[in-house]
C-alpha cells in the first residue's frame, strides 16, 4: 500500500524571515504553538489532523502487520506528538526517554491492537 501526501511550507521567503527574530527553528515553533503557520503554509495543527487521519487508517487496515512509514522530520515530529511531550528543552519525550530524530531516521512504533506500546529509536 503506498499513500502520498503532499506536505505545504507555504511561502518559503516569508518562512525565513520569519526565523530571524525565533529563538528555535521553525519546526520547533510550531511544536510549542500548535496554530503558528507561514502563508499560505499549513500549521502543526492542520499537518496533524491530516496525518493522523492517514496513520490510523494504515493501522486499522494492517493490525498485526510490520508496515513502514516514510517521512520528513517535522511530520514524523508532529505525529509522534500524539504520545510524546516535549520537555523543558523542547525535546520529545516518551515514557521519560528523550525522541532525537536524525535526518535520516528510523523510529520503531508498536502498538497492541490501537494502543501505543513502546516508541523506540533506532540508531
């Protein structure tokens, strides 16, 4: 099975001069405000409802099954935000194991039936 999504930074000018005057990089701004978007881009929220919608389609459909998932950094970050919290350094954090994703990355998700079991990094 093999679904497309189009992600949208938006107007990749105004993205950067909306870095100069963020302490973080753009991605982690909008960790920490879930509606912070650049024009005509998509916020953390709307990336989230729209790969949300397309995990859970894939878990339902493949329960049982070892599947794989590619995609960018941000997405993967803004997913994993359905089980992570970010800590004082705005970092993921799972079950009190810090999340780095490098670029590449492999993140290892198990589930029981719909539950989250164990997030894993592998490096």
């Amino acid at each position: 099975m093999k679904i497309l999504m189009k992600e949208n930074y938006g107007n990749l000018k105004t993205l950067e001069k909306m870095g100069i005057n963020k302490k973080n990089d753009f991605t982690t701004e909008q960790l920490l405000d879930e509606n912070l978007k650049n024009n005509g881009g998509e916020s953390r929220k709307e990336v989230s409802t729209r790969v949300n919608s397309s995990f859970n389609n894939i878990i339902s459909k493949n329960l049982g099954k070892k599947i794989a998932i590619v995609s960018h950094g941000a997405t993967l970050k803004f997913l994993l935000m359905n089980w992570c919290k970010l800590n004082v350094n705005n970092e993921l954090e799972y079950n009190k194991n810090i999340i780095r994703l490098n670029s590449p990355g492999v993140i290892k998700l198990i589930f029981s039936d719909d539950k989250i079991k164990e997030i894993e990094q592998i490096v």
